[in-house]
C-alpha cells in the first residue's frame, strides 16, 4: 500500500534539481522541431496547490505542503519573480519560465493559491510547444488511487497524453522503443517499498537495451543513516551508471551536511544527457546550492566519457 503523496514534498529541493534538468532536456528534444516521446514512470498528480500560511486548508482534493518554501520559494522575490541570481543562470531561469508556463489559466487569477507544476504538466507542455506542428506524445504512470485520480483528471484526455494506473516501471518494455525514436525517460520514483531500488535497476537494465538512444533522468535520495539494505545514494548511482557504457552523469545537490537520519539532499543519474547540460549544470550548481542550503550544502558531477 503507497502512502506517499507528492502534494507535500512539491516544489522542494529535489523537485527544483530535477525539474531544472527535465526541463533542459526536454528543450532539447524540442529543438530540431521533430516529434518526440516522453515517458514518465512516476507521475504523482501533475499539478499542486502549495501551502502558505495563509493557506492551510485543503485545496481541491491536492493537499498542500510547504516544503516548496525552501525549495523553489528560495529563488522567486517575495512578488513571485525570479530572484537576480536565479534569473541570469539559463537553467534556472528557464526553469522557472517553464514551471510556471506549464500551468493550466484556470483556477490561477487574483486570491487563487499558489500551484506548482509537476513533471506531467512541465512534459505536456514542453511537448505542445513544437512550433511546426509535429507534436510527441506522453505517457504517465501512478500508482496511488487519489494522486492518479488527480492525474487523469487533467492529463488522460486527448490522443498525445495517456495516463494510467499501472506500474510504470513494467510499462516500459512495452513503450520502447518509441515510434518517434526520440524520448526522454523521466523515472521518479518515492523508493517506498523495499523492492523499489532493484525493481529501477531491473527496468533501467531492460529499458537501455530496447532504446538506447534515450534520454534518460533518475532522481534518488541521499539519505543518512538509513538501515535498509540497497544503499541509496552514491553506491546506488554506481550501480545504474554501470548499466551503460556511452554518456551518462550524475549530478547531486546536498542542502545541508549530512544529518543522523534523514534525507539531505538527492540526485540524478542521467544517459545520453544533452551535450549542453554541462556547462549548464556548471554554471548554475553554485548558485542553485547556495540559494538552496544557506551555504551549509553543496553539489557534485561526475560526468562520462569526460
Ligand atoms: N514525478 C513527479 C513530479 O516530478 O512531479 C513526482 C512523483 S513522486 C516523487 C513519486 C510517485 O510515484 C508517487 O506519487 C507514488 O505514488 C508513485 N509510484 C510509486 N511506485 C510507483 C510505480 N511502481 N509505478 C507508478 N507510480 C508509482
């Protein structure tokens, strides 16, 4: 039984990592103006009412968290505009550009309460925006009855998107290789259920040999103290970065040193990431990490071949 609900972790830390990246890989995608797919394993609801002080009741059936307040909340100005150092770094900046682009007009307006966008709305955008009409087409994964309730409600209409409440790790074999040919993975899992760290490694395994070519982004915890067997964390990103020999790196974020138990921060194993995601990432982690850990965090990246 999953008991994990996205709603109160929305806009945190590791959705801000993982979203900068998501976002840089799908504009790259989008750039040559052909179509292309992608896959979102994990999807969660797709679309989340934040808390605020002045707002802490339920909201429409996506209950609130204010975990975002350290997450993207750190770089927007008390109006809601990117802060100066979030708005000259393209990553960041883009990001925040396409968060909030990602958001459906309706429910938005004057007195209405902040939202942030999940990945299946950040994908259903980037993939609508094709300029020449050759629009790629999503599919999304979730589990959680009321998270997927949420997620069909706004994302299972219409030819391009299909939302379904299946295992999206297992959907995969089906889904690869894309028609297009061109896709980005996007596996973001909550690792609640014991099985959760092999059962990724399993498919990631599966996944690579019947698409190669993909882009594929892996989010997981840096967690301390934990007593469970899989190791998460860095040896769990050597295990995947050992699946696939070609490009692939892993970027991590810490927003603070590491506690007795807990997470304290979380990273990305990313295949066949776009060349500019380097000097993208080098550029910004800096900033992204000071602006995100009070100057106590830190960051990484190993990238392969180098
Ligand atoms: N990707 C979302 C985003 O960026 O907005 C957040 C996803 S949240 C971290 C992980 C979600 O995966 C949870 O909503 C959980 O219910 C769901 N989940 C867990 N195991 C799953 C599985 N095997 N297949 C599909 N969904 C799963």
């Amino acid at each position: 039984m999953l008991s994990y609900r996205h709603a109160f972790h929305a806009g945190n830390p590791a959705d801000v990592l993982k979203h900068c990246v998501l976002v840089h890989c799908l504009d790259y995608l989008g750039r040559k103006g052909k179509p292309f797919f992608a896959a979102d394993t994990h999807a969660g609801a797709g679309i989340y009412a934040l808390e605020t002080p002045a707002r802490r009741e339920e909201a429409g059936g996506r209950r609130a968290g204010q975990e975002w307040a350290g997450g993207i909340g750190r770089l927007l100005d008390a109006a809601g505009r990117p802060k100066a150092a979030a708005a000259g770094l393209p990553l960041l900046s883009r990001y925040l550009e396409a968060a909030a682009g990602a958001l459906p007009f309706e429910g938005g307006g004057p007195g209405a309460a902040p939202r942030y966008a999940g990945s299946p709305a950040i994908i259903r955008s980037l993939l609508s925006l094709d300029q020449r009409g050759k629009q790629g087409r999503a599919a999304f994964f979730e589990l959680h009855p009321a998270d997927f309730a949420l997620l069909a409600e706004e994302f299972g209409k219409g030819r391009r998107f299909m939302a379904r409440q299946e295992d999206g790790l297992a959907a995969l074999k089906a889904l690869l290789p894309p028609p297009a040919r061109r896709g980005c993975i996007f596996i973001d899992p909550s690792y609640e259920l014991r099985g959760d760290y092999g059962a990724v490694k399993t498919a990631l395994a599966g996944a690579l040999r019947r698409f190669p070519s993909g882009i594929y982004i892996v989010w997981y915890p840096l967690l301390a103290g934990t007593d469970k067997p899989e190791k998460p964390g860095r040896e769990y990103a050597a295990g995947l970065l050992s699946l696939y020999p070609g490009n692939r790196c892993l970027v991590e974020l810490r927003t603070g040193p590491a506690p007795e138990r807990g997470m304290y921060g979380s990273g990305l194993v990313i295949f066949n990431p776009p060349w500019t995601l380097k000097a993208a990432l080098e550029e910004s982690m800096d900033t992204l990490a000071a602006l995100l850990s009070d100057g106590r965090g830190g960051w990484d990246l190993e990238w392969e071949p180098r």
